[in-house]
C-alpha cells in the first residue's frame, strides 16, 4: 500500500461530500461552492483520455444539477 492512500482516501471522501452538497443543493447561498468544487483537483493521471474524463464527470454533475426540477432554481 503507497504512502498517499490515506490522503486519497479523505480526499476522495471530502470530494464526495462537495459533490452532495452541489448535487443535492444543501447549500444554495454559497456560489462559490461550485468554483471551489471545480478547483479540486483529484485528476491524478495527466494524460489526455483521464483529464478529459474528469471534466466530463463535473460537467456531468453541474448539468444534471441545473437539470434536476426538484431543485429550486435560485
């Protein structure tokens, strides 16, 4: 087991619950949220095909987000 797993691990924990928050809407008067959600970089792999795959999933979770009608649209 490497050295960085445990940081991974609450990495990933800590995106996961930016992602609920953005996805759900918990936090609704915090705009910037979602620049901070956009800065998190969890793409460890530098290469073309998984950058472009972790853009996707946040474009992905921004647009079934806005899409989603049980959200309040503020």
């Amino acid at each position: 087991m490497s050295q960085t797993a445990p940081f991974d691990s609450t990495i990933n924990e800590y995106l996961q619950h930016v992602q609920k928050q953005i996805r759900f809407a918990k936090e609704p008067d915090n705009p910037s949220l979602i620049s901070h959600y956009l800065d998190i970089d969890t793409c460890r792999q530098k290469s073309v095909e998984s950058l472009k795959q972790h853009y996707e999933r946040q474009f992905r979770l921004l647009l079934d987000t806005v899409a989603d009608e049980l959200i309040p649209s503020h």
